[in-house]
C-alpha cells in the first residue's frame, strides 16, 4: 500500500495534479484502482490477443518494420496510459467519480480500454519482426484501433468537454491548484494522432493481405455493444454512470439512452469507414 502510493504521489507531483486534502478511504480507493490496474492491463494485453483472434482471419505475415519508429510509438503510447493509472488525481468523496469507480477501479471508462489497448497494440506491433503471427493480428486490426483511438479523441471534445459537469469538476481541480484539465487533454488527444501514424506507417501490401471491412465492422458493432455492457453492469453495482452528462441529460430515460446508444455505434462505424478511407489514399499512393 505504501509503495503504491508513494509512486502515485510522486506521478501526481510530476504531472501538477497532486494534493494533500485527501482522507485515508479516498487514498484506499486510490490504493485499490492501482492494484486493478496491476492486474487489468496485462490482462488486456490477453484480451488484445483473444480480439485478434476472434477478429482477424489472415495468415501469418512478414513485415519489414521501422523499428525506431516503433519504438517511439509504443513509448508516445505508454505516456497517456501511464498518466491515465498514476497520473490523475483521486476522486474526493464529495464527487460522483468516487462512487463510480468503487467496483470497477477506471475500467468502467471508455478512455482506459482505448488507451490499453493502443499501448498493446503497439508494444506486439514492435514484437512482430519476430513473430509472424503477430504481424497478421496488428496489420489486421490496426483500421479498429485507430478508429478507437480517434473516437475517444472525438468523443471526448464533443460529449465531455463542453458539459457543465466537466467544467465545474475542472474549476474545483483548479481551485485546489490541480491541473485535472490539462492532463484531461493530454490524455485524450494522442490516441487519434498515434492511430493515424500507425496506419501510415504500415506496409500497403501488407495491410491489403491481412485487412478485412466485414471484420473491422463486426468489431466496431462487438467493441460498442461490450463498452455499453460494462457501464450498465457498473451502473447495477455502482448506481452511477460513469460520465456526469449521462446522469443530467439521460437519467433513466429509455429513449435517450437508445438514441446515445445507436449515435455511437453509427460514429465508431463512419470513423472505422474513415480509416478505410485512409488505406485506400495508401494503396493508391504506393
């Protein structure tokens, strides 16, 4: 408990989010969510595996990568997810996060499995000059990664960002000289960016062999179902849903839940298109 916190003091010092008000449970729960997170990210390095898998049907591949470029992309994918574990502040007892986050630590946010999965992504995107089969599973989903890099990019300036909960959770952290926006920001505006540079850099015909549009639509249908599974199986334990506007605009509100609910399947679905888009300009500039 003691190292788990020191090293999240010393992470909060660094990124300017760090504060002595907080109680002994609002440390525990701190203490807590650290060591979910010990066991939830190398654990989706597995699920990254079972995903390909499931999703992707291509033969093993050989890919003549740029290492160093590799290697700097799965360090650039590390910093975000890193700041996202130790970097943010605890939630204070007096906010909806601390309630959220009792059961399922951040894993019950849309942003952590995004950022996990990118690192991974990455991280056997490097291992592949030795492992063929890798190369076909990181080829074959790197259009839905992307998309979900560039989703949680886009969703986070379109649903967070201009909601007055955020804003006054922000202008709180701000009064208490924490920088809970700036890292916010920092957090969420890489993963579209990382997503595209990964595209980019792939081998065309590589891409052509392992690529499949059913598949990558099939995972952004699979992906959306799942997240909205986990939130609600949160919401039945917790009470809470894991964002403020969910609860001020939504409530219990059938309706509109639906209407969220197919809005975002339709934008995973059109930036998976997108990123289709991408490939195609590829193809046609090699």
């Amino acid at each position: 408990g003691k190292y788990h916190l020191t090293t999240h003091i010393d992470s909060m010092e660094l990124f300017g989010t760090a504060w002595d008000g907080y109680g002994p449970e609002e440390k525990e729960l701190r203490v807590k969510n650290s060591f979910k997170d010990a066991i939830g990210i190398p654990f989706f390095g597995l699920w990254y595996l079972l995903l390909g898998l499931v999703f992707i049907h291509a033969p093993p591949v050989h890919e003549e990568a740029d290492m160093a470029a590799r290697f700097f992309l799965a360090f650039v994918s590390l910093i975000p997810l890193f700041m996202h574990s130790q970097g943010l502040p605890c939630p204070r007892k007096d906010q909806a996060a601390y309630e959220v986050q009792q059961k399922m630590g951040q894993w019950v946010y849309l942003t952590r499995h995004c950022l996990t999965l990118q690192f991974w992504h990455q991280v056997f995107s490097l291992l592949c000059a030795w492992a063929p089969s890798l190369a076909a599973v990181t080829n074959g989903l790197s259009v839905c990664m992307g998309a979900l890099g560039a989703f949680v990019t886009i969703q986070y300036f379109a649903l967070v960002v201009p909601a007055e909960g955020f804003k006054e959770e922000c202008k709180q952290w701000a009064e208490k000289g924490v920088n809970f926006r700036e890292v916010q920001h920092v957090l969420h505006v890489p993963a579209l960016f990382i997503g595209l540079a990964d595209l980019c850099l792939r081998s065309t015909s590589t891409l052509r062999e392992t690529l499949s549009f059913p598949g990558d639509m099939a995972f952004g249908m699979f992906y959306s179902t799942f997240y909205i599974v986990v939130f609600f199986f949160n919401y039945k334990l917790t009470g809470r849903w894991p964002y403020l506007f969910m609860e001020h605009e939504f409530g219990s509100d059938v309706k509109k839940w639906s209407v969220f609910i197919l809005k975002q399947i339709i934008v995973i679905t059109l930036i998976i298109v997108a990123n289709w888009g991408v490939f195609f300009l590829k193809t046609l500039i090699a």
